[in-house]
C-alpha cells in the first residue's frame, strides 16, 4: 500500500499587476504640437478620423439592417491611431491587421466604396465579397488582410518582411494586433525571428485594454505590453493611442528604423474601446466607471475640442466637414448597396490558389447523385 504525504501547496492565488497607467492626453505637448503642426494637415488628419467614425457607426447601422452579416468588429475609439499610423507609412510599406479593419483598410487608401461594399458581401468589394468584414484583402494598397485568428497574422508579417529583406526592398511591414494577441505563442516565435534577422517589420499592438471581456491585467501577467519587446533586445515603446500626431510620429521613427537600419520594433498604443467587442455585444461586462473613461478619451471629441481651441476649426468648418464626411459614408454605402452579389457558381473560385481538378463544386442545394 502507498502511502501519499500531503504536500502544502502555495495557494493559487496571483498578485494583481497595477492597472495599465490611464495615457495622458490633456499634456502641454499635445498643445504645443498642435501649434506647430500645419494647420491644413490637422484638419486633413481630422477629417480622415472623422470618416472611420461616421463609416463604422454607419456600418453599426447597416448589419442592425441586415445588410451586413457574419462577425463584424468596429474601431470605434482607435480612430486616432488607424489615422496616425495611416500617416506614418509609405503607400507601399505592408499592412496586416486583426479582425478589426475597416479603418485600417480606409487609412491604407482603398475606396471607402470597395470597403463597405465588402461589408455588403458583393463582388465589388476588396475581396470580391467572399470575404467580409473580417478578410479584406488589397494587393494594390498592400493591405494584406484581414484576419479573424487571433495571431494568425503575425507570423504571415514576419513572412513578408523576410521576403523584402530578401529582395532588398526598403518596404517595411506593420503588424496591427490586439493586446490579447501578445500571449499567442506565434506572437513570441516572430518578435524572435524578427529580432534574430533583423526584418524591416514594427509590430504595432492596439491595447484597448480588453479581449472580448477580459481585462489586460486578467490576461497578461506583465500588462506593460511595450516591455514585451526587451525580451527580444527590441525598441519597444507605449503611446498614447488617443493622441495622432504622437501616433504618426512614433510609428515614423520605428518604421524609418526599420527601413534603413533593419531594427524591428514594438509600439503600444493605449486606446479605449467605446463599445463592445464586436456590434452584436452589449458589453453588459463593463462597469460604468470603465465606459466613463472611454468617453473621456473618445479621440473625435478631444481632436474636435482640441482643433477648435487651436483656431484651427471653427464651428462654421466643423458643419462642412460633417457633411462632406457624411457624403462621402453616403456614397460608399450607394455603391455598396447597388453593387451585385457575387455569382454563386463564383462560391469556390478562390478556395484553392490554382484550380484542383476532380475538387467538388457541389453547392449545399445541389443533388448529391446526378444519375
Ligand atoms: C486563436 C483564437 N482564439 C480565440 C479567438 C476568439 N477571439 C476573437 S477576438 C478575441 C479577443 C482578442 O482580443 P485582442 O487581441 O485584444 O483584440 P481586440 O478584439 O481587442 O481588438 C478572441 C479571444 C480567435 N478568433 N482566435
Ligand atoms: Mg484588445
């Protein structure tokens, strides 16, 4: 017989991590940058984020419709930084996003027509409607998706870069990720990889703070996700994500970095997520202290506030703006809803990357057994 001796165990219990530091964004810098900013570029910067906004509250709209389906995710309070980073890179520098696209899509240069029209499902869309709101695809912007697992993308980035770095281009790849991301084993072999070959690649991670319900301090046992990036001997720094100009510049000096000296980088950018995870979600999780905070840093209010105060909008050009951006949303939901749906005898043209011969085409009505 066998005896067991009772082994104390420590008691399953982790010391909480602080809580991530709130950004500051009512510093004297984002002033003093602002008065030194041409006054036509931050308007430009603010109409561009005012468009992701008008475009996914439009967008809310049109799936409550049902003109839009499947899984649908907004970046309603990221405007800032999908507008900053936008900013930063060349046209042909590469982009992979989450899930979580459609500004980035916007911000990369595609026709907001060709995004919505995705949404809609219909062949004039970026991925010839098949793919939706989660897989926008655009060679000729170099948005190169689009995807909806979770750090799915990160080692495809790593895989582009090594392919520039291979050709000696001086493009650079931007990975976009969510903060949740950071703890896919994928996320860590390709910072390794990254860092081991020197890839022109900036891993830019939107920590808004939340994976679907979960808080980063639940998730992450070092919630500081920038300090990630010393385990790889990387540069890695936090912004503001509610702050564009210090967005672009950031993301500027990491991607140069990356073009001319082969020095990937880590950029953290803290953001608050105004609504739930995806538009079907409530996000009855949320306590109204935290909903409280992500109003107080809605990136279109402060920018507004902010520009106004600057002189640089006046209450007059603030009305033309709205219009001219609701134009533009109005336009692209036009084409969309106008646009054909896609053949369904098109449904598996794009399942392999070469036709396989003897693969089935049967759609699900069709009969099993044609005689
Ligand atoms: C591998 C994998 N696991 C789980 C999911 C389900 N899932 C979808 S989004 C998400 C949260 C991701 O959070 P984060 O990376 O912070 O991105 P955010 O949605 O906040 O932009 C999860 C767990 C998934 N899509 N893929
Ligand atoms: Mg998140």
């Amino acid at each position: 017989m066998t005896t067991t001796t009772a082994r104390s165990k420590p008691a399953r219990k982790l010391t909480k991590p602080d809580p991530v530091p709130a950004a500051d964004t009512t510093g004297p810098d984002v002033e003093s940058a602002v008065a030194a900013e041409d006054p036509e570029t931050l308007r430009g910067l603010y109409r561009d984020m005012l468009f992701v906004r008008r475009f996914e509250e439009r967008t809310a709209q049109s799936y409550q419709q049902a003109k839009i389906g499947g899984y649908c995710h907004l970046n309603l309070g990221e405007e800032a930084t999908v507008v900053g980073l936008g900013a930063a890179m060349r046209p042909t520098d590469y982009l992979f996003t989450n899930y979580r696209e459609h500004g980035y899509a916007l911000a990369k240069g595609i026709e907001p027509g060709r995004v919505m029209a995705e949404l809609y499902g219909r062949s004039t869309g970026t991925s010839k409607g098949w793919g939706g709101s989660m897989h926008m695809y655009d060679t000729a912007t170099r948005l190169l998706g689009g995807y909806a697992i979770v750090g799915g993308q990160v080692p495809l980035a790593i895989g582009a870069a090594l392919a520039i770095d291979y050709h000696d281009g001086d493009d650079v790849v931007v990975c976009q990720m969510g903060e949740g991301t950071t703890n896919i084993g994928a996320f860590h072999e390709s910072l390794n990889i990254a860092a081991l070959w020197r890839l022109p690649v900036v891993f830019l991670v939107i920590n808004n703070q939340t994976g679907m319900g979960t808080t980063v301090e639940k998730s992450s046992a070092e919630p500081d996700l920038w300090k990630r990036a010393a385990a790889y001997r990387m540069r890695g720094e936090r912004v503001d994500g509610t702050d564009m100009l210090a967005v672009r510049d950031l993301a500027s000096e990491l991607i140069e970095g990356a073009r001319r000296e082969g020095k990937p980088a880590l950029l953290e950018a803290v953001s608050y997520r105004l609504k739930g995870h995806s538009v079907v979600d409530p996000a009855k999780y949320r306590s109204t202290e935290t909903v409280a905070t992500a109003r107080e840093h809605d990136p279109i209010v402060l920018w507004q506030q902010r520009l106004l105060a600057a002189g640089v909008l006046t209450e007059a050009s603030l009305v033309d703006l709205d219009r001219e951006v609701a134009d533009g949303v109005a336009a692209a939901v036009e084409f969309a809803d106008s646009s054909p749906h896609p053949e369904p005898s098109s449904l598996f043209d794009y399942t392999y990357a070469t036709p396989v011969p003897g693969d089935s085409r049967r759609l699900p009505a069709d009969p099993l057994f044609t005689h």
